[in-house]
C-alpha cells in the first residue's frame, strides 16, 4: 500500500495535465468565438441589435353570413430604449411629439421603471397621420423607434357584449402568461376573451442592426434569428348581424334583453341586452377613461343582462312543470282540471276561460289553477312513495333543461340562476314541507330564476322535442381544420309529451284566448308563451319565450323587457317582430314595429 | 478552543477561491435576472435573492462541518453510501418529473436532486474503501469492488433518464486510475470515445477500414511475438463490434433530444430554431461580449431571454457576454487554480481517505467546469449539469460546498494523523 503510494504520486502530474489541457482547449474555443470569428458578433461596436416584435394581426370576427364584426387596423406605438435614449435633444422631440417637458419626463420614468434596456412603449397607438410626421424625423432621436399594431376596429355598432374587447394586459395576467409583455393586448370579454389564444396568433421576433444614428442597418445575419409572426385564426360566430342590429333597434330604450338560439345547433343567433354601448368606445388610447364613464352609468349598460340578469320565469315555466306532470304519469294531455277563475285557491286564474281545462287550454290561457293541480298531483301521486321523492323527480327533470346551473361553453360570465333543491325547503321548513308549502314554483314563482340565456334554451329544447345543444357562441373557425364541438345535452321526457306542450304552445298565438294573439305572423306557425314575472322592486318584468316554426324549428327565443308590465304587451310583439326579420328576412307589420317602438315602454 | 484551531488551520487559498466563485455566481445571477422594478440584491422573490440564501445556508453547513470530527466522515462514508443509494432508488418510485427526467425528490417546498447527494457519497465510500489499510488494488476482486462503487448509482442515475448527471460518474475512472489502476482503461475508454464520436460522423464500412489500417501499422511497428499478433488481432475484432454496437446505442439507447442534441454538435443538423437554438444563442451571447466585454448589467443577448436557463446551466453565457474573453480567462483560471489547489493539498495528505477523497472532488469540479462551459461554447452535447458554485439552485450549490468544506477539515485535520 505504501509502495503503491510511492509509485504513482507521479499520475498527478498526467491529472493535472489533463485539467490544463481542457482549460486551454476551451480557452482557445472562446478566443476562436468571442475575438477571431466575427460572425457571432455585431458588425461595430457602436451598432446594437434590436429585437423588435413582430405583432401577429389578431383573428377576425365574422358573422354567420360572413358579415365582418372586428377587423383590424394599423396604429403605431413609439418605442423607447431607456438606455440609448441618451443625448436625446428633449425640446425639440416634446415638440414634434405634441407633449409637453412633463409629460415626457413622466413616460421616460414609466419606461425606466420597467426596464433600463428592454423596450418598452413610449407613446401608444399613434394614427397613421402622426406617424407619417413623427417617422420622418425620428432618426434625430436614438433609443426611439416605432412599431406597428392593429387596433380593433367594428364596423357595425352592434353586439358589443357577445364580442368583448380587448385592453392591456395587467400584471396578474402577465404573470400567469409569459406570453405578455408589458403593453400587449388581450382579450378581456366576450369572444376576445374566451378565444384569445386563438385569435392572437404567435408573435415574431426581427432582429435588426442599428447604427449610432439609430437607424436600421440591416437584418441581423441575414434574418437567420427571426421568427415570422403567426397570425391569429379567424372565427365565424353564429350570430346574425342583421338580426342582432334590429333587436338592439327594438330594445333601444327599454331595459332588458333578448337571446335567439338555432335550436338545431345551439348557436347564439341573436344577444341583445339594453342599455348597450358601442362597442368603438372601447377602443384605443381613450378606452380606460371610457370604461370608467360606463362603469358609473346608473343604467349600467356593461352589464350583460341576457346572461347575468335573473328573472322569475313566471307563466313561461309553465311549460316545464306541464311536460313534468305528463312525464309522471299522473295525468295525460286530455286530463282537464276545473277552474274558478279569480275565485280559485290556493291560486287564483288571472284570465277568464271556461272551467275544466286540459293541456292545450290551460297553455294558450296560462291558467293558473290547472297547473297548480298538475303539480299537486305529481306531488302527491303513490307512484313516488313521498312527497320528496316526487319533488326530486321534479328537480332531477327542471335542471336537465339547463336551468340553475352556468352554461359550459364558450359564453364566460353567464350565472346560474336558482332552482330551489330540497335541501334549501329542508332547512327553511325544518323538513316540514309539502307541495302546498312550495305552490310558487307551479306557476314559476316563488324561489325559481332564470335568465334570459336559459330561457331561450328552454324554448329550443322544447322546440327540438326533448334535446338541446350547450348554447354558444362560435359557429366554426374559418380554417375547416379547426372543429369546434359542444354537448348535446337529451331530456328524459318522452317526445309525444313535447307535441302536445308545443300545441299548446302554438295555440298561444293561433288560438281565441291565446295571450299573444295579437303577435300572429302571417306565414310563419310560431309556438310561445308569455309571462308576467311578479316584481317586488317594482312594476312587473313582461317576458316571452318561443320558437318558430313550430315544426323544426329555425329559431328559439326569450325576450324579457324589465318593469314593463304584461309579457303579451311588449315581450310577445317584440319576439314575433325578431321572428319574422329571421325568417322572412323583412318585417312587413309596420303598425306592430311602431307600437313596440314607443318610446314610453318603461313608464307604462 | 478546539475549533479555533482547525480553523486557524484551513486552507486560505482554497476558501478564497470558493468565496470568489460563489460572489461571482451571485452577481452573475443578478445580472442575468437583472430587472430594475426588483434593484435589491436580497430580494428575496428574485433568483439572485434565493442564491444569496443558499450561500448563506451553504456556509453554515460548511462551519458546522469544520466543527464535526474529521474521522466522522471516513467512519460513516458507507452510511452516506447507502443512503444516497436508497434516495436514487425512492426517487424512480417518487420522483417528480422535471424536463424529460425524473430526478427530484418534492419534500414540500423544498426539492432535491439525490444524483447530486450521489456523487458526494459516491466519492466517500471509494476514498473510505481504497483508503482501507487492507485493500489491495492490484486485487482483481478488489477493482471489482471499486468499479461496483462507481457504477451502481450511475446506473441508478442512468435509469431515471438523467443521462447528463449519470455521466458525471465518469471521471470517477480518473481517481481510480491515480491510486494505481486502470491506465489501460482509461487509455480503452478515450479510445473508445474517440471511435464513438467518430462512427456517429463517419460511415460505419470506412469505420472499419480505417481500423483494418490502424492494425496493420501496429502489426508493422510491434513486436510480431505470437502473443502480441493476437491481441492486437482481438481488439482488432473489438473495435469493429463495437463500431457496429455505437449504431445501435445511439438510436436505441439515447432519448430523441439527446441524439438531436449530439448530431447539431457534429455539425450533421443544423436546427438553430429548434433544439440547436440554445446553443447558437448562446454562442452568440458569448460571442458577442468579444475582448473585454459589454460591461456588467450590460448585455443585451441575455436581457431579452434569449438564451434559456441562463441563470442556471447558461450562466456562463452572462459572464461571456458582459466581461468578455478577459473574463472567461479570469473564470476559468480561477477553476484552475480551485482544482490544481485540490489536488497540491490532496497530495500531502497523511491519509488515504483524504487524498482519494480529494482527488474525487477535483475530478467531480472538474467534469462539471468542462462539460457546462464545453456545451455552452458547442464544444461538448447540451448536457444540462451545472457549473460549481456559479449556477442558480439550493441543491447543486449546498452539495458542491459540502463537498469542498468536508476537504478543508480533512486537510486542516492532517497533521492529527499519526
């Protein structure tokens, strides 16, 4: 061991000689790289790289006949170098810039704050006028150079909450995404927002050379280091730009809102809610100012009432409660039930018809006794063994149409509503409860609120004899590659059950009595019903769903016009109005167009 | 009073050095992560802020070494062992999986990697079993033990696909071959990297008519006893095998990106946009800072994250860019210094245990510094290992200074040994 100690102390020296050898060896590759080799430097030392991005166009927006509703266009932002922005003549710059010494020195700062050497925005969106002056005379100016964007820009001034728009990113976002860089855009509602990953596209970096006058040389080696920047995808929506314009005309001036579905897709034809903005005031350079001022409107006009406005559904649940009590076996659509007019208990008829009504009649003069004892008899029946197993069926049946849940599509932001479940009568009524204790929700009072998006859904499911299609916005990406799908949701009520609903439905318009009589349309069998949803706050909210025609059916709808009285007063006219634009693609009742168009909606 | 001793007795030169290069780590970091919204070097929600705790909690572990029994690490050298081994086991059964390998071990905010406890191990239980009074080298069974010591958790390493760190284990060939083995093996093992780098470049069939030209300029030059003539005829045959073998290595053993990786170094890929995208812009950002440098805080490749993982196994990158050729010369000079110093020291150890010891942690900084700044400059694969005590991470840095620190007390401890 000793011995062997001796004899190969020398090996140190062959260590050591391999330790010297590789740190020559990488010497000699960085003497190669960082003097001999030019071409892993930049030309002069006086040059400097700049990596400018190259912003994709964002998607566009089309609607469902390839009307254009965002397009985009060009605007520059000026950019600064903090760090080579020195020797910088201020006064003359200020001068062209049109700011004066303060507010330069504020921006300066901003910049500064953000980074000494990464650029950041100087001035954002300068229009092409500006630019066309201020570019020329920019060489003056090192650390300053421009780069292009693309603002939004809506042709029509119409559905400004179905697309959104888009602001700049705020630090949280940046940083969950480090996609984002201070300055950058990003969808902040509506489409913008739920498919901002696609519609922005992929940034793209141009590395140039720029020289001490601060002028672009030449391409970095060539452009070998760039990236071409990908442009956004564009998305075609379901939404009809005529017929959303004509219901936004419709609404002007009331509160409330319509929702039109494609019963057969579940696309959203139509999102109207009012009051409304449009939606070129959130756009560029004034658009946080702007914000505030619709953010304090005590109309409140950025509020999506289609989506997050509740309401009780009143008589339009109606239709539910019926296909529910058909489905129990407890009575079939011949089943009449009598009927004393305001003299019934426990729930009074608000409309006078003759006594012993079945299905169709009790739907086409929203009888309210008739339904109250279709719902106590479910309630009661044996076949549930108890009043909560019934009540479950019953539940189990209203929300797979939809109802007391959001919507899991592309629509962000829609509520829930509320469908009372046992839980909620367990602990108010310490378990004590039973079919009279709930009565409210047979006629679609009481705990029951829907919006007008879930409504309108109703009225499709209805329409499609049991099925519906998760509503949404999106008809299809422009690029056939890219398929969009959403779930078809079957309700377990038997389809003969659904015809007879929707008879009676139809008999709403078409029948002697039938609440929106007055709303026919010649040519078109339209299937609905009106409600009158009681208001504590106020005068009652008129309310309308319905589809047409009643045989597959091209259009489902749900208008709710707030403290407006009666829903055959002004929802049933207004909906039939939007009926007949869809379908026939003009309406020809002028005298019903100028009714609904009287301005004193609200007053009456 | 005792510890006042020892430490009157470490090693100056070497504590420089190591203070040097983990400030020089640091304001690397700082540089490479530089933002002015976050100026303060102690921010502690920065990278370089996180750095500078890890050199705080390394210098007091490396206190609380100098203060421990230096016969404590020699007598429990096999404990250490085993225990690294049960962590290279535990994490194929819980690792957590980070770019392409599983190598972490999560023990709530805190993550480990167990290769890296492996290697300090790994140099103990070789130091502790060829310092034996009673080990024979010359012993077949006794090289065998070596090599198993060096093998066993490079294949533990190999098999959670971390083929980067399992390499490191590589160099432990070199400490073998200072205690009196393994010439051959070593002169065998450059040999056959050579042919390795080679059949990846060259067409196997030329492969072998170089070789058959090699063999009969041995046949030419030696002399032709019958003994000779047939073993140079036998690794005639073993090196054409394995001419053939590396075939099927390289695209049955080696995971896609790693033989990506290998082929941009052979210069039989060019993909700057994709995997070889690291290394040219990394090329560039060393490049760029030329003789002296763009000054500190000052580059501009690394501002803009061109170069990925800068502040980690890039972070030479920053210092090429920003102190130039004169500071790369500077660095790897110190590195020098730091290894040329180990090995001084390893020397006029009384101990066995020491000097292997030495030997092993020299080898280890050296493999490190070679390949880290090799990848960097594409003279080596993009292996992701760190660079000793410069690259930003709690485990890399806490090992390699426990590593060092250990050293310094058993040098300090060195004339205590009779």
């Amino acid at each position: 061991m000793i011995k062997n100690k001796i004899n190969y102390s020398q090996r140190k020296y062959v260590i050591g000689s391999i330790f010297i050898l590789v740190a020559i060896i990488l010497l000699t590759k960085l003497f190669i790289i960082q003097i001999v080799d030019d071409s892993y430097k930049q030309s002069s030392d006086n040059n400097t790289l700049r990596y400018i991005i190259q912003y994709p166009s964002r998607g566009k927006i089309y609607d469902r006949n390839g009307k254009l509703l965002v397009y985009n266009d060009a605007i520059y932002d000026l950019m600064i170098i903090p760090s080579q922005a020195k020797d910088v003549d201020t006064a003359s710059l200020c001068k062209l810039l049109n700011i004066n010494n303060e507010i330069y020195n504020n921006y300066l700062k901003k910049a500064r704050k953000y980074s000494y050497i990464a650029p950041s925005i100087f001035i954002s969106q300068i229009t092409k006028e500006e630019y066309g002056r201020i570019a020329e005379m920019l060489y003056h100016y090192p650390g300053f150079y421009f780069q292009t964007r693309s603002l939004r820009q809506y042709p029509l001034p119409i559905a400004a909450h179905t697309l959104g728009n888009i602001g700049e990113v705020t630090k949280p976002e940046m940083e969950r995404d480090a996609y984002y860089k201070l300055g950058d855009y990003i969808g902040k509602s509506g489409i913008e927002k739920y498919y901002e990953k696609e519609l922005r596209g992929k940034k793209g970096i141009k590395i140039t050379v720029v020289d001490v006058h601060n002028r672009e040389k030449e391409r970095y080696m060539g452009g070998a280091y760039d990236t071409l920047p990908e442009p956004g995808k564009d998305i075609i929506l379901g939404l009809d730009a005529e017929l959303q314009a004509y219901g936004e005309y419709l609404m002007a001036g009331k509160t409330g809102s319509i929702v039109a579905i494609e019963p057969e897709t579940g696309q959203i034809l139509a999102m109207v809610t009012s009051p409304t903005y449009d939606p070129n005031v959130l756009v560029g350079r004034k658009r946080g100012m702007r914000y505030n001022e619709l953010l304090k409107d005590p109309d409140k006009p950025l509020i999506n009432r289609a989506i997050s406005g509740t309401y009780p559904p009143g008589s339009t649940f109606k239709m539910i409660n019926g296909l529910i009590a058909l489905q129990s076996g407890v009575m079939t659509a011949n089943t009449a039930y009598p009927c004393s007019g305001p003299n019934s208990a426990p729930i009074k008829c608000t409309h006078y018809h003759n006594s012993h009504v079945r299905l169709y009649d009790a739907i086409e003069n929203s009888c309210n006794p008739y339904f109250w004892q279709a719902f106590n008899d479910m309630m009661n029946s044996r076949r549930f063994g108890s009043q909560k197993n019934a009540f479950k069926f019953w539940y189990d049946n209203v929300t797979s149409f939809g109802l007391g849940r959001t919507v899991n599509s592309d629509i962000p932001f829609t509520v829930s509503g509320n469908i009372p479940k046992m839980e909620y009568y367990d602990k108010v009524y310490r378990g004590n409860w039973n079919a009279m204790t709930i009565r409210s929700l047979s006629i679609g009072q009481g705990e029951i609120l829907v919006t007008p998006l879930q409504l309108a859904n109703v009225a499709a499911a209805i329409g499609n004899e049991g099925y519906f299609i998760e509503p949404h916005y999106i008809k299809c990406f422009s690029d056939p590659n890219d398929s969009v799908s959403f779930e078809k949701h079957i309700i377990n009520i038997n389809k003969k059950h659904f015809k007879d609903v929707k008879k009676g439905m139809q008999s709403v318009f078409e029948g002697d009595h039938g609440t929106a009589r007055m709303s026919v349309i010649s040519g078109i069998t339209v299937g609905g019903k009106t409600g009158t949803a009681e208001n504590p706050h106020g005068l009652d909210h008129s309310i309308f769903m319905g589809f047409a025609p009643v045989d597959n059916p091209q259009i489902a709808i749900a208008v709710v016009v707030e403290n407006a009285g009666f829903g055959s007063t002004w929802a049933a006219p207004i909906a039939s109005l939007m009926i007949e634009k869809y379908i026939k693609g003009s309406v020809v009742r002028p005298d019903l167009e100028k009714r609904v168009l009287t301005p004193n909606a609200n007053e009456k | 009073m005792r510890s006042n001793n020892i430490i009157g007795k470490i090693d100056i030169w070497l504590l420089i050095i190591y203070l040097a290069l983990v400030t020089i780590g640091l304001l690397s970091i700082y540089a490479a992560a530089y933002n002015e919204a976050h100026p303060h070097i102690y921010d502690m929600s920065q990278s370089y802020g996180k750095q500078l705790l890890f050199i705080g909690v390394s210098l007091v572990v490396g206190f609380a070494i100098l203060l421990i029994d230096a016969k404590f690490f020699n007598a429990f050298a096999y404990v250490f062992y085993g225990l690294s081994l049960v962590c290279l086991l535990l994490v194929l059964v819980i690792g957590s999986k980070i770019s392409g390998s599983t190598s972490w071990i999560q023990l709530g905010p805190i993550s480990f990697q167990p290769s890296e406890f492996a290697k300090f191990g790994t140099s103990l239980a070789l130091a502790h079993y060829l310092g034996k009074l009673d080990t024979d080298i010359t012993q077949f069974k006794s090289k065998l033990i070596a090599y198993g010591i060096v093998f066993v958790p490079m294949l533990l390493v190999l098999a959670q696909g971390d083929a980067g760190s399992a390499s490191v284990f590589i160099i432990f060939l070199l400490v073998i071959y200072r205690e009196g083995v393994g010439g051959k093996i070593l002169i065998g093992g450059l040999s056959a990297a050579t042919i390795f780098i080679l059949s990846l470049c060259v067409s196997k069939w030329y492969m072998m008519i170089g070789l058959v030209v090699i063999y009969a300029f041995f046949l030419l030059l030696i002399n032709r006893t019958k003994k000779n003539i047939m073993l140079v005829t036998a690794i005639l045959i073993a090196a054409c095998a394995f001419v053939f073998s590396v075939d099927f290595a390289f695209y049955h053993i080696l995971k896609p990106h790693q033989q990506t990786r290998i082929n941009i170094i052979l210069g039989k890929e060019h993909d700057i946009k994709g995997v070889g995208y690291n290394l040219n812009q990394s090329m560039i950002a060393i490049g760029s800072g030329g003789f002296s440098g763009k000054g500190y805080l000052n580059g501009t490749m690394t501002k803009y994250n061109f170069v990925p993982e800068q502040h980690t196994d890039f972070i030479f990158c920053t210092i090429g860019e920003e102190s130039g050729f004169i500071g790369c010369f500077f660095l790897i000079a110190l590195y020098l210094a730091l290894m040329l110093r180990i090995i001084h020291l390893a020397e006029r150890q009384r101990s066995a245990f020491s000097r292997i010891y030495g030997y092993s942690i020299a080898c280890i900084f050296f493999f490190h510094f070679a390949i880290n700044i090799g990848m960097t400059i594409g003279l080596v694969p993009v292996i992701g290992i760190p660079l000793p005590f410069l690259s930003y991470g709690g485990s890399s840095l806490l090992m390699f200074s426990m590593m060092l620190f250990v050293f310094l007390k058993q040098d300090a401890n060195r004339m205590n040994i009779l």
